[in-house]
C-alpha cells in the first residue's frame, strides 16, 4: 500500500491523500488550498495525479478545505463516486454551488477595478457553478458506523468525529495479497464537551494512521472560559457603542455563535442587539442543521425540546440578498456581524470589514484558526493595515481572537486519542498542521511510545 500526500502536509488547507492499494486508487478528500492568491490557484488547478485514473474519492466532512476542490476533479474528468456521510453530502450541495458562485463574483469584482485601474481584466474562476452541479451528482452517501464497499477488498466505515456537522474520521479495512490491515484517517478531530454535537469517539485496532495535528502543540482552554470571554468582549463593545464584525466559516462556526449568543440573551447576560448572519450559505447550512437532529448532543436536543429552535431567537436575522447585506451598513448603534468566509478571504465579510476596520469602537473578532498569508492571519497578527479589494485600511478596530472556540481537538486530546491505539499502530503520519503543530504532536507521540511518527511533506510518497 501506497499513500501519498498531496495536500495539508505541513499546512493546514487542501486535504488530499491519495491511498493505492490492491491496483485500485483512493482519495481521501480533494479540499481547497487557501493562502496567497497566485500559489493558491497554482495548487487548485493542477492535480498530481490522474483524476480520471481515480476509482473512489472518500469525504471526511464539508469544509471547503476538504471538500472544495472536487468540481475541479469533476471539471478535470472525475466520475467515479464521492463517499460522504448523509449530513456531509447535505451541506456539500449549497457549499461547493456558493465556492463556485462566490469565485465567479469576486473574479467578476476584481476584473471590474483592473478595468478601472487601466489594468487588463485576467482573473478567471477556478471552476463554475456547472462544475459545482457535476461534483455533487457523484455523491454516494452511508451513515455513521455501517460499513460499505469502496472497492474490491477495501471496506470503509465512518466514524464520529465530532468536528462538524456529518464529520467523520475514515477507517478502511483492507485486504491486500496475504494480509489485513486497517487504515484510518481522523479527518478534522474535534473536542470533548463542546456545544451541538457529540464527541469524537476513540478508534480500536488500527495499524496504520493518517491523523490531523492543527492545534499539536496548544491546549485549548475550556468551552466555558471562551463562553465567558465572548460575553465579556460583547458586553465592552456594546458599552462603547460599537460593531463586532465576526469572520465566520458557515459550516459549525456560525452555528456555535449563534448558539452561544442564543443562550446569552434568553439569560439577560447580553442586551438583544440585533445579531445578522449574513450569508446566504449560513442560511441554507442551519437548515440542513435542523434536518439532522440525530446528530445534535443530548443538551441540544434538551434546548430543542424546550424552546423549539438552537438557532433562532427574536433579535436575529438571516440576510441573503445582496440589498439586505448592504442594508447592514446603515445600521447605527451596536450590533453583530456574522459573515463568511472564515478566513476572511472571499464573500461579504469583506464588505463588512472594509466598512467598519477603521472604526475604534468596533471590535473584529476572530473565532478559528487561520491560514498563513490570508486576510484572517494578517488581521489575528495585528498588522496596522490590511489590503481589502487591492485598497489599503488602517487597522483601527480592536482585534480580539478566542481561540477557546476552535473546533479542533488541543494537543492534549490528540495525544489521549492517538496513544489509545497502542500497541497494534505501527506508523501514525501527522497532516493538516504547520511545521512547529506537527514537530510539537510527533515528539509527544515518541515520548508516549508511539512508532513510526512521521509528518510528510507535500507530495511524499510512504510505502507500508
């Protein structure tokens, strides 16, 4: 068996590994790479292997840095299917459709100012709405704990992982000449406790791991100290009259604020400003949320009972056109901001920072870990100013960033998690991490008795 791993080596976008076994050729998820804009679209656009040569693509969950790519894959020649949970295949049809649509729009944006600049209008979208549509028609869906066929002697069971909606860790139990084995790739690791969704369940039995290390050397302080941190942070900004403007991914972030500030409000902790999610995708993302309350935690589900909605409350507004997100700027007085992308890097929320960074009494809040060399980072790094839509602003805002929300697993749970697979695990190959994660994760896991701890780079190839 061959496993190469062609992307989130050493990074922490563009979830790619390809598996080759038996003839046959796996690919566990196709994400987008995010980073700087002319590397980024190198990435995206170039795959390192045959796309049409695939005989199955395997989904851990929708976020676009693992699900983003694949109408490139489709548009590149794929047909084969896209294994997906139920929920992951629900919130992938209104995610790769709004990639393609926000593409098309910015690439629309910016050859509009080159025009304006005398510049030549060159910008071209990675791939298009049709290809969207062409990805999500290869979809196969199987629930959580029942194993399917993915291809002759390879076997594939997801698991609870307890990142996102419908996330899953990849087990794939494989026959290959005289021998068995077990694969498993974690996907995105959540955390024990966190609101909405159940915990990520411990694996058993696996020899061989493919395992994330995002936060590999950080330990995340508990969900109720960031609760009580994000209260703060709103309370000092509505005293001083301010906007928190808050750059969200639609998928699990949006959400967990939503259901924070919901809890805060109904308990008088907060006045009931009013709060937009200002996202068409965020919209369509809490629908498939409602749909698959199997999947909420007991709490959840007890908040459901109780008052009908985890998502909704008198104060909040979901906004979809272009004419309600605009609307938003002329309100006065505090209020809350929810938009996409996470990152900072496409979509409205550009709109929103460009109009309120240069304001002091406003707060940007960052609520998830960020890429190098995007919009989110600059801003989480405190430069003086950013670009916004090739224009410059001052930094003015405060920036504030509770990483106590992260829906990733600390390295204290990545460790807990990985050593409970002692002793069978012969080779454990640390992805979606940078460098000082991934070198921090890999000398915990020796320290613990852990073999064969590896952190790739990109496009290396391990046979085992």
């Amino acid at each position: 068996m061959q496993i190469t791993f062609h992307g989130a080596a050493q990074t922490v976008t563009g979830s790619q590994h390809l598996v080759e076994v038996n003839g046959r050729r796996i690919l566990l998820d196709c994400g987008l790479y995010q980073g700087r804009r002319a590397e980024a679209r190198a990435r995206n656009q170039t795959f390192r292997f045959d796309p049409q040569k695939l005989d199955a693509v395997v989904l851990s969950h929708a976020h676009i840095d693992h699900s983003g790519n694949l109408p490139s894959l489709a548009k590149q020649g794929y047909r084969g299917p896209v294994y997906a949970t139920p929920a992951t295949r629900d919130l992938c049809e209104y995610m790769l459709r709004d990639a393609a649509r926000i593409q098309e729009s910015d690439v629309e944006f910016y050859n509009r100012k080159a025009v304006q600049r005398g510049d030549a209008p060159d910008a071209e979208a990675l791939y298009t709405e049709e290809d969207a549509e062409a990805a999500l028609a290869l979809f196969r869906t199987h629930p959580l704990d029942r194993p399917f066929e993915v291809a002759p002697g390879i076997v594939c069971t997801f698991r609870e992982a307890g990142h996102i909606l419908g996330s899953a860790m990849v087990v794939l139990d494989i026959e290959e000449k005289s021998r068995k084995l077990r694969l498993a790739f974690s996907g995105d690791l959540g955390r024990l406790g966190l609101p909405i969704l159940n915990d990520p369940v411990f694996l058993q039995d696996v020899d061989y791991l493919i395992m994330e290390c995002t936060y590999g050397r950080k330990v995340h302080r508990p969900p109720e100290e960031a609760e009580q941190e994000f209260r703060a942070l709103v309370q000092a900004t509505v005293a001083r009259g301010g906007k928190i403007i808050v750059p969200a991914f639609a998928v699990g972030r949006t959400q967990e604020i939503v259901y924070y500030l919901n809890k805060m409000i109904r308990a008088g902790e907060i006045p009931a400003i009013p709060v937009f999610v200002d996202s068409p995708l965020a919209v369509d993302v809490s629908a498939v949320f409602k749909a698959h309350t199997e999947l909420f935690d007991a709490e959840t589900r007890r908040l459901l009972e109780e008052n009908g909605d985890a998502f909704g409350f008198k104060s909040l507004r979901y906004t979809r056109s272009v004419e309600e997100s605009k609307a938003i700027n002329d309100v006065r007085g505090p209020c809350i901001i929810i938009s996409a992308s996470g990152m900072a890097e496409v979509g409205r929320i550009l709109h929103h920072l460009k109009h309120n960074i240069e304001e002091p009494r406003n707060t940007v809040l960052i609520v998830s870990w960020q890429a190098p060399h995007t919009l989110g980072r600059r801003l989480a790094e405190r430069e003086p100013q950013v670009k916004i839509f090739g224009e410059w602003y001052k930094v003015r805002a405060q920036v504030a960033t509770i990483n106590g929300l992260s829906g990733h697993a600390g390295c204290d749970l990545l460790l807990r998690w990985a050593t409970a697979l002692k002793p069978r695990v012969k080779n454990v190959f640390l992805v979606h991490g940078e460098p000082e994660a991934a070198a921090a994760l890999k000398a915990s896991l020796e320290a613990e008795g852990l073999r064969g701890v590896h952190a790739p780079v990109l496009h290396e190839s391990v046979a085992v």
